[in-house]
C-alpha cells in the first residue's frame, strides 16, 4: 500500500513565512519534500521539521528557467509560494509573479505534475496596483499552462514570526506614539496556519482542479481595529 511518503512535493519559496507553515503542515502529513529557494544555505533550518531524509533544500530561481526544471524533477505535486510586497533590482513584480509563475507552471506541465499556485486576495488585471496586475498575470499563466491547477488567494496572514502583526507591535514598544494611516481601510485577515492546512488539503487532493480559492479569517476587520487589537495584546 502506497504512502505519502512515495509522494515527492516540491515547495518554491518554502523558506518564507507561509512556506515554512506549509513544509510544517506536509511533514505532519508524511509527505517527502523538496523545498526550491534561492539560497538554500539559509533554509536548512526546515529540515528538523520532518524525519530524517524527509526534507531537502535545492537552489532554484524563478528567473531561470533551467534551475526550476531541475528543482521539480520528478516531483509529483508542485507548490509555488514565490512573491514578494517590493520591488528591488531584477527582483520585479512581473519578473517574479508573473514570469515567475509563468516559468514553474510550464516546467510542472512538463514534468506532469499537480500544481498549486499561491496568489494574492485582490489580484486583478485591471487593479491600478502593479503588485495585484502582476498577481493576476501570474494566475492566467498558470491556468494557461496547466488549467488543473489550484490557485488560492489568501487574504493579509498573521501568525508567529509573522511581519504584519508584529511590525506594528515592535512600533507600539519603541514608540509612545503610533501613526495611523488608512484606519477604515477594512481586512480579512487569516491564519497562517490555516492556510497552510487548506494547502496541505490540496495535496491530499481535497480540492477542486482548477478551482480559484480566496481564503480569509473569520472577521472582517478595520486597520483601526486590527492596531488596536495588537496594542492591547502588546500592553499599550
């Protein structure tokens, strides 16, 4: 009887904050992973979270095509959690969640894997933020590419090490004085784990192929409330 540890996963991007829950939540679940970063000397810490031999790290980067190719080698389910919230050098919006996005979906087609595809709540072609166009682009390249993949959007995350929550948090702690800007934008904020879980789920093949997800928490909040949730917890 087949296990899930004759199922290779390869993480792009596992070494983030999302990718380290998601690596956590597949280990939980016996699953063999390979987790594809730029600079996998600083991802070893992951391996602990499995068996012995059940985590490995390799170098990858989403702007070139070959090291992505040899990153999801014979890889059976294939997760891309790569994006970034600022742009700097070659790391753009569109080289990296676009492109980038373009670049594994078409190499897990080729290699006939299943596809799960990490996006952002709000991605829209028609968005007049560069970060959302790109989110979408990348989406309708993946579709493009492998039309049985799973794509989520998961709403603004929180959770331990996380640099929303705790961002403010530090502020509140060297400053008698915290700027608000934007105090009725409202947020659904989720979290990380359960994002991880519903990621997780998919590889078990618990969702729909080619299904679009947004996931958000239970509440939707303002940034006001969200502030002053975390001063409270903070003690301020």
């Amino acid at each position: 009887m087949a296990s899930n540890l004759d199922t290779l996963v390869t993480v792009f991007g596992g070494s983030g904050f999302l990718g380290r829950n998601v690596v956590r939540a597949l280990c939980r679940r016996d699953y063999r992973i390979r987790v594809a970063v730029r600079r996998p000397e600083l991802a070893g810490y992951l391996q602990p979270s499995g068996k012995v031999g059940q985590v490995h790290t390799v170098q990858a980067n989403v702007r070139y095509p070959a090291s992505i190719e040899a990153a999801l080698r014979d890889s059976h389910v294939v997760i891309n959690l790569v994006g970034i919230l600022a742009e700097g050098g070659a790391q753009s919006f569109d080289a990296v969640q676009a492109r980038g996005a373009e670049t594994i979906a078409k190499a897990a087609a080729a290699a006939g894997a299943q596809l799960i595809h990490v996006s952002a709540i709000g991605a829209d072609a028609e968005s007049p933020s560069r970060y959302a166009r790109a989110k979408a682009a990348g989406e309708a390249a993946v579709l493009a590419a492998v039309p049985s993949a799973t794509i989520f959007r998961p709403s603004v995350m929180f959770g331990p090490e996380d640099q929303f929550t705790n961002r403010f948090a530090a502020l509140a702690r060297m400053s008698p004085v915290l700027p608000l800007i934007g105090g009725e934008t409202k947020m659904q904020p989720v979290y990380v784990g359960d994002v991880a879980t519903a990621i997780a789920d998919a590889v078990d093949g618990k969702a729909k192929a080619g299904a679009t997800y947004e996931l958000g928490g239970p509440e939707v909040l303002t940034m006001r409330e969200i502030i002053e949730a975390i001063l409270e917890i903070a003690d301020r």
